[in-house]
C-alpha cells in the first residue's frame, strides 16, 4: 500500500494502524487532510479526528491541514499537542 496516493480515511478505524509505519512508505513525508465539507468538517469536534493528533505527533508526522474558519479549533489541538508538526 505504498504510493503517493495512498489515503487515510479517518473516519475508519483500521486507519489508526498505519500510521507508526507512513514515514517507512517510499515518498510519504507527512500527511495532508482538509475539513472542508459538511461531512469532514464535524470530524473536527465529534471525535472522528481525535485519534490522528497523538498519533501523528507520537510518529514524528508533520500534518498540513486545511481548516477554513475554523483556526480556533486548529489552535485547541496544537495546544493539547505541543509536538505536533502543523
């Protein structure tokens, strides 16, 4: 399952599992999510995404997200995880 196209569907548990190992994929740096839809956008506060910010921070993953209008909530997860790479 290497590849640049590889995704990772947060909303889906077996997904927590492939994180420890992303960096050792050829190509994979980090991770990119956008929380731009009615559908990923709840993720953000109904605990869907809560699983992805320890675990990218306790891999080293640096993340790029895409928030629009929602920096606050953005702002409580870098708190909550002061070595996550945002």
């Amino acid at each position: 399952m290497a590849g640049a196209g590889l995704r990772l569907a947060l909303e889906r548990p077996e997904s927590r599992a492939l994180v420890a190992g992303w960096k050792q994929q050829p190509g994979m740096i980090g991770m990119r999510f956008t929380f731009h839809t009615d559908l990923q956008r709840p993720w953000l506060t109904d605990g869907t995404a809560d699983w992805l910010w320890p675990a990218a921070e306790r891999a080293g993953i640096p993340l790029m997200v895409l928030l629009p209008c929602l920096l606050d909530v953005l702002d409580r997860i870098a708190a909550r995880h002061p070595d996550l790479k945002l």
